[in-house]
C-alpha cells in the first residue's frame, strides 16, 4: 500500500506534439547546430574539458650591481649589493635602496629640537622636563636653547646632532635602475605531481649569463635589469626612486598538462603597487632607518642613515589544467539545457501569429488540454425547444433552470448509431410500448422511504412543463423546456427511444452483446444513457456533465425503479469520459 500513497508505482512522462513542418524542422536543426557549435567552441576556448590544479610556488631572488655616490657632507661612496640591498625584507621580496640620508658621528648628549618636531620656546618655562611624545627626537631637560640664529628649541637629550636634512633630489642612487635581479621560481602543481622552475631546462650556464629580460626578444630571461621593470609598467624610475615605492613582479603560469598541447612556461607582468602620484597622498613612498655603531677613544658613536628604496615583491599565479573525462561529462551535462532554447524559441515564434495563424490555432488546441478542477464543474442542459446545447456553471445560488449559460454550442448527432439502432428496432421482434418489469408503476412501492420516492408533480417555479415533481439540490432543478409548453417525456419519440425495453436491450447489446441483463437498474442506466445520446449527442462541449431534466429522470424512474428506491443522483464529475458508462442518476 505505500507504494500507492508515495506515488512510487506510478511514472509520468511528458506528452510531446509533433509538427509535420518543413520550414519548423529545419529552423529547430539550425537552432541546435550554432546551439552545438556555440558549445564546441566554448568547450575549447575555456577548455572545459580539463581539471585544473592551482600552483605551489617558492621564490629567491638575487640583486647585483655597483653605484658610485655622492653623499653631502662625505663625499664619493661605491655602494655594492650589501650596502643598497639592506636587510631582507622578507618572503619573495627584494629591497634596493635609491635614496639615502645620511647622519654622521651621532653621540648620546643634549641638543636643541629640530623643528617642527620641537616646539618653539622662549623661555626655560615653555619647556617641560622629561617630556616627550611620539615625533620627539629625544626626552625634553627643561631648557631653552638656541637652535639658530632666529629661533629657540626646547633642549633634548638623546642622540645628538638629530638628524635634520631634506632627502636630496635627484635622488643619490638612482643609477640602481642598473642593477639586475636574477629571480629563480620553482612551482609545483600537487595534483598532477609537476614540477618546473622559471629557469626552463633547455637554458645552458652562458645563455643565462650573458641575458637580460625583455618581453619581445627574450621573455623567458630570469634575469631582470631594474630600469626596464618600471618602465615596463610605464613609471619613471629616477621620480620613484626619489621617496621610494612597492613594485610587483607578477609570474603567471598558465599551463597545459596534456601531451599533445604541452606548454608551461612562465609569463612576466610589472606593475606599481604603491600610490604613484605622491604629492597628493600622505607619508607617501617607502623608507627606513638603521645605523652602524662604532666607538671612539672609548665613545660609543654612531652613522644612522635613513633609506629610501622600491621593495620588489614577487607574485606567482598559475594553474595547470590536463584532460579528464569526468570534467568532459560535467561540462557537456551542464550545456545541455541550451537546447531547450530551441523549444522556447519555437514556441515563441508560433505563439506570436507571425509565423502562421491557422498553425498557431491548431497547435495551442492539439498542445494545451483544459482541465477543469472539481470546484470548477459545467453542467450541460439540452432544452427541448432550443436547438442548442448551453455549458453552464453549476451555481450555488439559482436553480439550474435559471442559471445563465456560459456558451451555447451546436448539438453533435450521432445520427449513424441512432440510425443504426432504429433499423435495428424495425426489424426486430418487438415494436412494443414499454414491457414493465416487476416493480413497475412503482409510484407507491416504497411507501417506507417517502423521501425517496418519487414526489408529486406539482407546480415547481422553474418548471415549464408541468410535469417535474420538486428536486432538494439546486443543479436538478432543471426542466425539459425553456418556456412554457408541452413535455417532452408526453412525446411518442420518449416512449419508443427512452422506455421500451426492447429498444433498450437492442441499445445495450449494441454496446455488449454478450451482457447479461438481471437488473431493473442497467435498463435504467441504459436509458438514462440513451436519453443522453439522444439529446446531447456523442460528446458535451468542454466535458461538461450532462444533465437529465427533472420529469424524464422521474419518468425513467417510475418505468425502471430502483428496488429499495434508493437513487444515487447526479455525479458531478465525469468518472470515465466515456457517456456509455454514463453517471449513473
Ligand atoms: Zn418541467
Ligand atoms: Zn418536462
């Protein structure tokens, strides 16, 4: 059983339409193939068919040259690697400096302030002993003393002289645009278990010695001339090496792992990471201290040097990526929902009537099938004297008689069968009034459920014929007549086609002809069934429920009664489509 509540012995699949159209066919093949060749081109442009491993690397660098400088107040230094590369600045970076400040024979004493560090004073009261804040140069001794001819400083003790010149323009080193740096880079991608170095293995010793990088003529050089790097990136090296800067090397690796298109080889890109335009940032550029300590006749002396430079830092990026089939099926699962673009689009185009009107009419009626819910019933009524059959709502308010018609239709005869049953009839044995079975006249037989039997005639206010007895529900209010006349069931035609038992057996063996007939209820079915057909035709517009007027379904009763006169009463929804199984009143 939860197999029928989980819906889990059921499979629903999808109705298709097929359009027989030459100019639709090849509209949909041609859709589908620039959909296909889209696909292609996008699966080896991006190269969707590939798994890809992002890159481990590791970086050292080498910085080499030599600048001849001139430093105020010394005089002419050479400056080798040691002194412009200063201390390491950590993990794939280099530093060179380009610009220095250079303090001599520094001893611990007092001094004055420098402005605008210090502030000015004129008096020892303006001084404050043992202060000192963030930009002091040393702890305040509570003095006031010259610092030039026209102002006074507060004293300081601490090292002494400060420091106190502006960094020199042109910048002191900017020959370092010179120097070279070799940069060795290795990489792993763990997937794939590969590994390279940015010195590519087909370099011999006197290749690398002699070359430089340029990105024209020899891209895949390690080595790299500092000048070219920050031109590369279109920045002036003597304007950057006056207050320093941060530079990027960016390494790209894009690598192709599979045999056929192998490639690995490293790609250099160069760009400022600081701010360029310094006049309008704060603390602009790159700088730092250090000092190098001596003693003199048994006094501790020092040389402190602030230093301007570019710290290089090196970027590695990369992926690798190699064929693998489950990446192929990813990528061909995830394109294939483009193809439903076809069907939108075609879809569209007949839905818009500028493909063809009659085109779109018939294939909306042939692809779209209304359904109604069961709240949503139509009735169907056939008045003897209209000659149309009315689809009308079932109301909850007015009698069915009343109710106004949504649509009025045209009856469909199915004048063969019914020709076919009166011959049939002709021929036949009997052309009898109706054969009463047991029960008939069953006016008064169930005297013990009146409420069942069949009620009184009377005058009912939506009755025209006079002869429908009263109805409780509102939708079997319904006579055989719009206006007032004679009913139908009075006709000789309602006796012969709708009560005589022959006609009936004739009808029901027409259907069945090996039906065994016990039961007053299958004639009563079967003319009820008959009635329909007669009246209705083979099929009610929009699959409404037809419904048998008061006085016949009565008049059928009393001919065929049911043996405790019970009726089931009208079905509101259609069980099977079929009327020959029609709902049984
Ligand atoms: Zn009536
Ligand atoms: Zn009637």
């Amino acid at each position: 059983m939860p197999c029928v509540w989980l819906n889990l012995c059921e499979y629903d699949t999808q109705k298709l339409v097929k359009i027989k159209s030459v100019k639709l066919g090849s509209l949909k093949w041609t859709l589908n193939g620039v959909i296909l060749m889209f696909i292609c081109i996008m699966l080896l442009w991006n190269k969707g068919y590939q798994e890809y491993d992002l890159v481990v690397s590791s970086v050292t660098t080498k910085v080499k040259g030599v600048a001849n400088i001139n430093i105020p107040d010394i005089g002419e230094v050479v400056w080798d690697v040691v002194d412009h590369s200063g201390t390491s600045q950590g993990k794939n970076s280099f530093f060179v400096a380009t610009n220095v400040i250079v303090t001599q024979n520094q001893k611990q004493g007092n001094c004055p302030e420098v402005p605008p560090y210090g502030k000015l004073c004129q008096k020892d009261k303006d001084c404050e002993k043992g202060f000192s804040d963030q930009y002091s140069h040393g702890v305040q001794t509570g003095v006031c003393v010259k610092f030039d001819a026209m102002k006074k400083t507060c004293e300081v003790s601490t090292w002494c002289p400060i420091e106190n010149k502006k960094r020199p323009r042109p910048a002191l080193l900017a020959s370092a645009e010179n120097f070279t740096v070799l940069i060795k880079n290795n990489i792993r991608f763990p997937a794939f278990n590969y590994i390279r170095r940015n010195i590519l293995p087909e370099m011999k010793d006197t290749d690398l010695k002699g070359c430089i990088f340029n990105r024209y003529t020899n891209p895949y050089c390690p080595i790299f001339r500092l000048g070219d790097i920050v031109s590369e990136a279109k920045e002036s090296f003597g304007e950057m090496a006056v207050e320093g800067g941060v530079f990027g090397i960016q390494i790209n690796w894009d690598c192709d792992l599979n045999s056929i298109f192998h490639s690995c080889l490293p790609k250099y890109s160069f760009r400022r990471l600081d701010e360029k335009e310094s006049n309008k940032t704060l603390y602009p550029g790159f700088n730092f201290r250090f000092a190098r300590y001596s003693t003199v006749n048994g006094v501790e002396q020092r040389t402190l040097f602030k230093i301007y430079g570019i710290r290089f830092d090196v970027m590695v990026f990369g992926k690798a990526g190699k064929f693998s089939i489950i990446q192929l099926i990813i990528y061909i699962g995830s394109t294939l929902s483009y193809y439903a673009l076809t069907t939108v689009f075609l879809d569209w185009l007949i839905g818009t009537s500028c493909y063809s009107k009659e085109a779109k009419q018939n294939y909306s009626e042939r692809k779209f099938e209304s359904v109604q819910d069961r709240e949503e019933c139509f009735l169907c009524v056939s008045f003897v004297d209209e000659d149309k059959l009315r689809v009308v709502k079932k109301s909850r308010k007015k009698t069915l008689q009343q109710t106004k018609p949504l649509s009025l239709h045209q009856r469909k005869n199915d004048l063969a069968s019914m020709r076919t049953l009166i011959s049939v009839m002709q021929s036949g044995p009997s052309r009898s009034l109706p054969v009463q079975n047991g029960q008939s006249g069953g006016l008064s037989t169930n005297t013990d459920t009146p409420l069942l039997e069949k009620p009184q005639s009377g005058c009912q206010d939506w009755c025209r014929c006079g002869c429908c007895p009263p109805a409780a529900n509102l939708h079997e209010q319904l006579c055989c007549r719009l206006g007032k006349g004679r009913c139908i069931t009075s006709c000789p035609i309602f006796s012969t086609l709708i009560l005589s038992r022959s006609v009936l057996e004739t009808a029901l063996f027409y259907v069945d002809p090996l039906m065994e007939l016990h039961e007053g209820a299958q004639l009563r079915y079967g003319a009820y069934a008959q009635f329909i057909r007669w009246r209705f035709g083979d099929s009610t517009p929009r699959d409404a429920v037809p419904v048998i007027p008061s006085c016949c379904m009565w008049r059928i009763r009393a001919e065929y009664p049911s043996p405790d006169g019970k009726y089931s009463g009208l079905r509101l929804h259609q069980a099977t489509p079929s009327q020959a199984e029609f709902n049984a009143q």
